[in-house]
C-alpha cells in the first residue's frame, strides 16, 4: 500500500487535499467526502473529523469502569495486583479495588494509598478464608450486579487464573488471559505459542474479564493515593468447598516472582544436592533460586521453584541461568529480565541467543569461583 500525504487546510471552510489521485480514486473520493456535508452546505475539514473521533475516545473512556480484584494473604497486597491496578489505569475511568478475606483491614489500609485507586471494597466473611474461587465468585458477581463495571481483572498468577475464568464464565462471556499491553478499552495484546508470537484481541463483551501478566506493567506507586473504602454485603457461604491448611515452604531468600535477582538451574546440575551450589551463590547477592521444567521434572527441586510457560513469570534486573539449555517454555517466562547472564559449557546451547552475557565454563567450576569472589 503506497503512502498518502494529506494537506490539511487551517480554516474550518473547505478542504484541501493535495496529493496525484487517478480520476477513478478521486471520484471515489468525493463520494466518501459527502458524508461531510451538512444541510447548510458547509465542509468539515478532515483534521475537524479526526478531532471528533478523539474526543469521541476521550468521552467514551470516562465511562470505563474497572474493578481489580486484589490478591493477598489478609495481611500484605501480592505484588502482582500492584500492577494490574497500573493496567486498570490504562483503561481510563474510575479504578476500584475488592478486597474479599476474613480480616483484611491492613491490606485495605494499604490499598487505599495505591496511587490511581478511587475506591476500596470491603468484604469479609470466614468463608473467604483460603480464596476459594466458589466462595469468591459471588462476592463478584454481586458487586458487579451493585456498580456495573465495564472491566474486571486480576494478576495473572494461580489466584487470578482460578477465579477470574470462572467469573467470566458465569457472566457468559470469554476471559481474555494474561494480557501484555492495553491498545484501547476493548483491544489487548497477549503472547502465544510461548511467546513466540503476539496477539492482538479486540473484545465485544459487555464486561471485558481479563488476567494481567505482572512483569509487563510496572507496579502502581504504594503511597500517594487516598481513596475511600466501602463495605460490601457478603453473601453466605456456598459451602460446596472447604479450606482446610496451608503448608508453605519458609525461605530467607526473596520470593521469586518479585525478586531483583534471580539464580535458576537446569538439569546440567545434575542433582537435587547440588543445587546447594546456587543457594550458596544467591546467598550472596540476595537472589531468589529458581528453576528449569527439566530440574523439576527429574525431581531435583520442587515444582514451586519453576520458572517457564507452565511455572513462573519473572522479569528480575538480574537473572543468571546455570546449567540451562534456553528451551521455549524456559525463555517464555524468563526473556523479559533486565540483564540475563548464562553459564553452559555448550556453545551451542539456545540460552546463548537471548542473554547479554554468556560463559562457555563448567559450571561445578565456575559457579563456586563467583560465589568466593562475591563473599570477599
């Protein structure tokens, strides 16, 4: 398609355009002008329209409507709903947040200082305990039915990709996951096939449900909001599930989806105990350890510990690959890290082509010879 330059003229009375049409494109031209013409026989400028359709925009997103469900553990905010509130700001309008757990006033304290949060709704009640997505969909569907948004999103994490198709499903319209960029109120772009290629989904629905991947908006300032908070009737128990423990591995490394720095292994450690190797490095620079699916399918670490397609998005300043061979799933969740650093002994080795760094070195060599030079 050959480029057009147009001319627009200062004044609003006529139309200037000035660019070689052939007489079959100008008489098309002029037919498609016409539709500019009102009852006085005035001509809209073409810059006049194009301001319209703007303010048109503008006038539609005041209308939007978002509501984040906020993911936490009733005492701290998850990260990863920091940045979905970032992606409900995209959208334009009102941002409202819905806190639902058993004793929640600290989050909610905290959720009323986010900068771009207008509103905080409160519900508590036991059966919250645990995020049960059957106890939680109600609470959404009733607030829903209450305020009438036009959007509903979450993180994209294990709680927003349980309970958010769900909600979708029973408002009858189709979830759109783990979004990437917003283009416009009713147009999202998400990865597919591993990230090898981009989609763009322009959504109809009449209540847009989406999930939002965390590493791709930064996270809303913690401090300079105000908004208000509200209470939320609770509706009763569904009952159809229970809760019953949580058992939760404890660390004194960071947690790995929102560390700075992140140390991760593949099967060329060989074992589960050396892995011992890595700890030791990320000891030394405050790293969280993660994992490739190959290392957690030989059963050298546990599945929590996965980063890939099918385990963990990351995106640290600093990610180090030891022993990792750079499959697709692998890269997936990992190739939008700051600086990404591998260490293979196999110059052929797929991690290669995405990092910024590479050694080619045994890494039962050179991975103790940088945790000693780190601890001096």
């Amino acid at each position: 398609m050959q480029a057009t330059t147009w001319s627009v003229p200062k004044k609003n009375t006529a139309l200037d355009i000035s660019r070689e049409l052939s007489t079959t494109t100008f008489s098309m031209l002029v037919a498609q002008l016409a539709s500019f013409i009102n009852r006085e026989g005035v001509v809209f400028t073409m810059h006049r329209a194009i301001n319209k359709t703007r303010q048109l925009a503008g006038f539609l997103q005041r209308f939007q409507s978002t509501l984040v469900v906020a993911e936490h553990n009733n005492d701290k905010l998850t990260p990863i709903t920091l940045s979905a509130i970032t992606a409900a700001n995209k959208l334009g309008g009102e941002v409202s947040c819905l806190v639902a757990g058993t004793d929640c006033a600290k989050v909610v304290a905290e959720l009323s200082k986010v900068l771009g949060v207008n509103k905080v709704l409160v519900a508590q009640h036991d059966a919250f305990k645990g995020a049960l997505p059957e106890e939680l969909t109600p609470i959404i569907l009733a607030t829903q039915q209450q305020f009438k948004f036009t959007h509903i999103c979450a993180g994209a994490s294990a709680f927003g990709k349980n309970l958010l198709p769900r909600v979708a499903a029973k408002l009858d319209v189709a979830p759109i996951s783990d979004i990437i960029e917003i283009q416009s109120p009713d147009t999202f772009v998400r990865t597919i096939y591993a990230g090898n290629a981009l989609s763009t989904v322009k959504c109809n629905e009449s209540v847009k449900v989406f999930t939002v991947r965390g590493t791709a908006f930064e996270p809303a300032a913690s401090e300079g909001g105000s908004a208000t908070s509200e209470d939320v009737a609770s509706s009763s128990a569904v009952g159809v599930s229970e809760w019953l423990e949580q058992n939760l591995s404890k660390s004194d490394r960071p947690e790995l989806a929102g560390a700075k720095v992140v140390v991760s292994g593949g099967r060329g450690l060989k074992s589960g105990e050396n892995f011992q190797l890595l700890y030791d490095l990320a000891e030394t620079m405050n790293a969280a350890v993660g994992a490739s699916r190959a290392a957690v399918d030989a059963g050298y670490v546990p599945n929590d510990m996965q980063v890939g397609q099918t385990g963990k998005i990351v995106a640290p300043e600093l990610y180090i690959a030891v022993g990792i061979s750079g499959a697709i799933q692998h890269l997936a969740g990992m190739k939008d890290s700051k600086t990404i650093v591998a260490i293979n002994k196999d110059p052929e080795a797929p991690i290669f082509l995405v990092s910024d760094f590479g050694l080619v070195a045994d890494l039962f060599k050179a991975v103790p010879e940088m945790t000693a030079a780190l601890r001096k």
